[in-house]
C-alpha cells in the first residue's frame, strides 16, 4: 500500500472515517467536507490510481462498485428523488486524492457541472 495514500489508511483502520458500508472489495464512508446533504464516497480496497489505471480485470470491481451506490442510496431513501454518482478523473477532472473512489451525492437539486 502506498504509505501517503490517505484512503489505503482508512481502509487499513490507520485514519478515522465514518463508514457506511464494506464489503470484501469497497468500503463507503462520508465525504470529510460534504457537497451535499448525503456525500458518501464509495473506495475499492484495490489501490487503483484514478480511473484511466483500471484493467480488464477491474470490470467485476466496477460493476460491484454501482451495486453499491444503488443499494447505498436505497438505504438512505435517495432511490426514488434520484442522485449523483461521480468520478473526477486526473487534474482537469478535479481529482485530488489518488486513489480510485466515487462520490454519491444526494439529498438536494443538483445542478450541472460545469
Ligand atoms: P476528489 O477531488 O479526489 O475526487 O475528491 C476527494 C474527496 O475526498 C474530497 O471531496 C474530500 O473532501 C475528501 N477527503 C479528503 N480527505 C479525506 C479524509 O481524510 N477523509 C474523508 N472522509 N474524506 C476526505
Ligand atoms: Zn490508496
């Protein structure tokens, strides 16, 4: 596991976050500053870089990685309004922590991105 990597931390129980779901490939925790009134960020145990870095072998873990956000967001009562699933992708994406993970949004009107 990369040593600076804040997400292999909190997956190895090394830093605190509030969990809100884990399996045997991703753990979901809630965003340290929220976006929205439901930010979870949905973190494949599997040190994967940012999206560009995933393989055939990956495909499973991504299919897996929308089970998740759906069955989250049933969970939080946001299947029916509708939400956000996200993946900022590198520098013009606005990635900033390198590992791989998605952001579910929810619980307010989302605009578009710009
Ligand atoms: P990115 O821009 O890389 O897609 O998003 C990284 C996200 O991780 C940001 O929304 C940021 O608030 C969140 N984040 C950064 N450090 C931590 C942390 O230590 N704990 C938690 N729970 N979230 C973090
Ligand atoms: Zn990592």
């Amino acid at each position: 596991m990369p040593q600076d990597c804040i997400f292999c931390k909190i997956i190895a129980g090394e830093a605190p976050a509030e969990f809100v779901y884990q399996d045997d490939l991703v753990v979901a925790f809630k965003d340290i500053r929220p976006a929205a009134p439901v930010h979870i960020l949905i973190v494949p145990r599997k040190h994967i870089p940012d999206l560009t870095a995933i393989t055939e072998e990956d495909k499973e873990l991504l299919g897996h990685i929308h089970l998740v956000a759906v069955k989250i967001a049933k969970d939080l009562g946001l299947a029916e309004r509708g939400f956000r699933l996200i993946n900022n992708c590198k520098e013009e994406g606005g990635q900033v922590i390198y590992h791989l993970h998605f952001h579910l949004l929810g619980g307010r009107q989302l605009r578009l991105l710009g």
